[in-house]
C-alpha cells in the first residue's frame, strides 16, 4: 500500500502531523503511525480549554498491537477535539488526514512548526523505517 504525506502538513518524527491554518492548527497522526499501528481501539486526548505544549505528551492512542504516547508539535491551547474519534476510534485508521484528526489549538507561536519535517523530508524518514 502507497502511503501518501499531503504536502499542506509538517510532520514530527514522532508521527504526528500539524496543519497550520493562521493561527490554528489541526493535529493528528500520519498514515505511516495508522499503518504501524494496526487497528485503533482507544484515544486519550485533553479537554477543550487544556494547554499542549511543544514536544510534549498530550494523549495516547491504543491500538491492538500498542499503546503510543501522541506528542504535540505545537504550544496552545486546545480550542477542539475530536470527540467523534473517542466513540469511533477507528476513524484515525480510516481518515487520518480528514475525519481523523485528533485536536486544534490555538498556537502560541505559528513559528513551533518551523523545524517540523515536510512531507519529502518525513516520507524519507519513514521509508527508512
């Protein structure tokens, strides 16, 4: 299976990715961290109102095969969350980029994301993986 890394994203090595939209930014995980992952069964995130910060852990997300700690590539405060996805975990493997999302935030500083990885470079990483 192809796995595709739209190129409007910033990636962490982590496999979380970020969609920055002026100050908003939508986070999730990638294809590759679905793929990895197997079937999702379970998502913690925070509460609407709670502070992510940059390169911290903000939730977890479990599948069949592991648990896996969800890194925020951005500092602020979450102004949405996914709660479709905590009813209907499967979503995250279904939709990663669409209805998968996981939170958006309100972010601190757009500039965050600066030295997160664009599709070519994460597509590198992970076709080393």
């Amino acid at each position: 299976m192809s796995l595709e890394y739209p190129e409007d994203l910033r990636y962490l090595d982590s496999h979380e990715y970020v969609r920055l939209e002026g100050e908003i930014a939508t986070i999730g995980i990638s294809a590759f961290a679905v793929q990895q992952l197997g079937d999702v069964v379970f998502v913690e995130l925070p509460e609407v109102n709670d502070t992510v910060t940059r390169n911290e852990i903000f939730g977890s997300i479990e599948s069949v095969k592991a648990v896996e700690s969800l890194n925020s590539p951005v500092t602020g405060t979450v102004i949405e969350r996914n709660d479709a996805i905590i009813d209907d975990p499967e979503q995250v493997s279904d939709d990663p980029y669409g209805e998968g999302w996981l939170l958006k935030v309100r972010v601190n500083d757009p500039g965050d994301i600066d030295d997160a990885l664009t599709a070519k470079e994460y597509s590198t990483l992970v076709a080393g993986e």
